[in-house]
C-alpha cells in the first residue's frame, strides 16, 4: 500500500442498543472494522453495516472478539489456541456470510479489544491469531499494533504466507517501546484536535513522535485508526482525511 489507510471500528451497535455515528464517519474512512457479534453487533447490524460500507466504496473487515458481549470483549479471558482459531473462523465466517450475500467479500481481519491487547503481548496467541487468519484465507490480510519494532510480528506473519497491515492511532500517546500508553494514566488520550491531524501527518510521512518518556519513536505503519462516536470524533475524521489527501495531492 502507498498510502495510509484510514481505519474505524463500526457496527457496534445491538439490537436497540446504537453506539457510533457509523453513517457520519463511513464516508471519510478506506477501511471498516465490523463487529462479528461477540463483542458487539448482531445480524441485522453487520448486514445494515456491510450496505452502508459498499455504499461508500469503503474495505470490510472482521472485527472478532473474545465471547463477552457484556464486557465490550475489553476483558482478557483464557482461551486455548484451537479455541482462538474457532473463535475467528465462526466470526469471520459469519461476516464473509452477510458480505457474499450483498456480492462481496471480509477484505481483511482485524481483531477487538481485550484478544488485540493479548494477541500483541504473547506471542503464542498471535501465533494462533495468524495461524487461525491463514487457514481461513491466506489473501486477507491481518491488521495488528505497529510496534518500534515489528520485525517479530513480521517474521510470523511471513512465516505462514500472511500479509500484514501495521496500525496506529493518531489520538493516543505512545511509550519508548511504541505500546499504547495505559489509557489510566495522564495523558494517554490526545483531545486536542490539532495534535491529532499532527500526530496523523507524522506518522503518515514516518515522522517521529515523541514518546512519553521523551524519545523520538518512528512508527512504520499502513493504517491509522480513527474514531466515530461522537460528533468531535467525526469532525477530527474529516479533518484527517482532508490532511491526508492535501498530502497525497499537493
């Protein structure tokens, strides 16, 4: 890919239930991670979203979780590797489902919450994670954290024939290592509009950031992961994309 890839979680909503302004932000957006129904969403959402998606000429992706629709799937839970595998092939399986119906196909997989977190800090489990993404469909491929240093995660995706896609985020804070910084300390969260488009355009043109304890940290990513649920969040979306491609097109 040439360019970055603007990202964002969508179909979050259940039932009656509506989170996300998902209407609102798909237009400015390359890439949607739809909830599969573990975490959030259910069929009438992911057939809704996958409309809404095309309609827009936006990627579908999978966006499976640990089975915890209470917890948001934020709660790390203990699965084997084998059940980490079923886990993606029912939810994949199921989103590939509502796609082939509408005439198209999950493009790519990106894992939610807690098994993201997890999958990035053992690497059992992004073992299992990509061995799981490859035996499904080697052509989809698997979006993971950019990291300082993605030479092992890179090393395993190439090992099973997976194209990888490294992800950042324009809104949060990042430590030496470039992990997250923990969302309940100060500062791990960016509100100021200005700083995330900066953010955005840095790592866009692999600029370094500074890190929290002050270092410079380059990122080497293909997407960056944006938000849209609430109408700020929307708003910094266009924003972005605007940067984005006054960059691209000068």
């Amino acid at each position: 890919m040439s360019r970055l890839l603007l990202n964002c979680d969508i179909g979050e909503s259940f039932g009656n239930w509506t989170l996300g302004l998902d209407a609102e932000v798909m237009p400015f957006i390359d890439c949607a991670n739809v909830a599969c129904g573990f975490h959030a969403g259910d069929p009438s959402i992911m057939r809704k979203t996958v409309a809404l998606a095309l309609k827009n000429a936006v990627r579908i992706g999978a966006h499976p979780a640990y089975q915890d629709l209470a917890g948001f799937g934020r709660r790390s839970m203990a699965y084997s590797a084998q059940e980490i595998q079923d886990l993606l092939h029912y939810q994949i399986g199921a989103l590939d489902g509502i796609c082939r119906a509408q005439g198209t196909r999950v493009s790519y997989v990106k894992p939610h919450g807690a098994m993201y977190n997890d999958m990035m800090a053992n690497p059992a489990q992004l073992r299992a994670v990509i061995q799981a993404v490859a035996a499904y469909d080697r052509q989809l491929p698997l979006m993971l954290m950019a990291t300082r240093d993605n030479s092992a995660a890179q090393a395993l995706g190439d090992e099973f024939g997976l194209t990888l896609w490294f992800e950042a985020f324009a809104d949060r804070a990042y430590d030496a290592a470039g992990h997250l910084v923990s969302r309940q300390l100060p500062g791990a969260v960016h509100h100021d509009a200005d700083t995330i488009i900066d953010q955005a355009l840095r790592i866009a043109r692999g600029e370094p950031l500074v890190a929290s304890d002050g270092s410079a940290l380059v990122l080497h990513a293909n997407t960056l992961c944006v938000h849209g649920d609430n109408a700020s969040s929307v708003a910094a979306v266009q924003r972005i994309r605007e940067a984005l491609d006054r960059q691209a097109n000068p």
